[in-house]
C-alpha cells in the first residue's frame, strides 16, 4: 500500500509547465491554477519541497503570476523536451532525496504523460492530482489519465492528497489547510 501512500516527509510538488501563453488555450486553465495553489499552500506549511519546469519559455512566456507569484521559482527549469524529467529536475530530486512526486500541470497527454511515465521508470512514485491537471480536449485530458493510471501512477485529487498528507483531523495545520477546500 506504500505506492498509494503520501507521506509529507517522502514526497515533493512537481508543476509542469504552467505558462502565460499555454492557461488561455486550457478550457479549465483556471482550476489547475487554482488546485495547484492549493496544493502549493499545503506544500510550504509541510515543509514538501517544490521543483517546476517551463516548457521553452521564449515562446510559451514563463510561469503564470498567480503560481509564480506564491513560490521560489528557484527550482524551476526550463526545457525543450516534452518530458520535464530533465537532468536540473533529476539532480533536484536526487538532492531532494524524497521518491514520492505529486504532480500538477499541463498537457495531461504531452509533458504530465511524458514526465510521468519517465519518472515512473526512475524509481519514484508519481501521484497525479486529477484536478491539478489539464489538456486541450477532454479526449486528450482523459487519455492522458488513463495511460498514466495503467503505467502505474496513483489517480487523485487535490482534496485526497491534503487527507492523506494531514493523516488526522483536529490538529491547528488540519483546521488551517482544511479551509482551502472549502
């Protein structure tokens, strides 16, 4: 059961190219930039490291204010492959020592996919925030789902994550995360 597990001590917050000219052409753009500002909240009050890529940022403008804004960009990186699973974003995640990546960002059927399932194949456990996530069409949206649910990533969402990572109700963090989804 380690594999549907997180843990806030083994995991890390992983977004995958959330830029200024690729949101506009994202129909649920907003909820992923949303979602994942949930999800960077809940990282910095547990102390969960965040990485980031920029998908070649000349052309696709850098990360959107309303994410860039709440975070050190510090260790986002710019790339030209699809995959973000670069080698500034192994060497992060090798410094970083935590095998457990969450995971928002856009497409879920081109960079998420590829990021994934090199990620997967690397050893870490990848947990894709369903809702942190977004393609251009539902089709593609969904096919990304699936092929990253049979590779063996763990489906979830924004909600399931902050439960899993809090483990019990009651405690001062719980009462203080618990109001972003409301």
């Amino acid at each position: 059961m380690d594999k549907f597990t997180l843990r806030q001590d083994e995991a890390v917050l992983m977004i995958i190219d959330i830029q200024e000219r690729l949101v506009p052409a994202m129909k649920h753009g907003k909820k992923v930039i949303d979602n994942t500002n949930i999800l960077i909240n809940i990282a910095q009050k547990l102390n969960i490291p965040i990485i980031g890529t920029e998908q070649y940022p000349k052309g696709l403008g850098k990360t959107v204010p309303e994410i860039s804004d709440n975070i050190n960009t510090e260790l986002f990186y710019e790339k030209v492959s699809f995959s973000g699973y670069i080698e500034e974003i192994k060497l992060a995640l090798n410094d970083i020592g935590r095998k457990k990546v969450i995971i928002t960002g856009m497409e879920t059927h081109v960079c998420v996919f590829q990021t994934v399932r090199d990620l997967l194949d690397n050893g870490y456990y990848v947990f894709v925030a369903e809702d942190g996530v977004c393609s251009r069409t539902k089709e593609n949206y969904l096919n990304g789902l699936l092929l990253m649910d049979k590779m063996g990533a763990t489906i979830v969402n924004t909600e399931t994550i902050l439960f899993d990572l809090l483990k019990a109700a009651g405690t001062p963090v719980f009462k203080e995360l618990s109001k972003l989804i409301k």
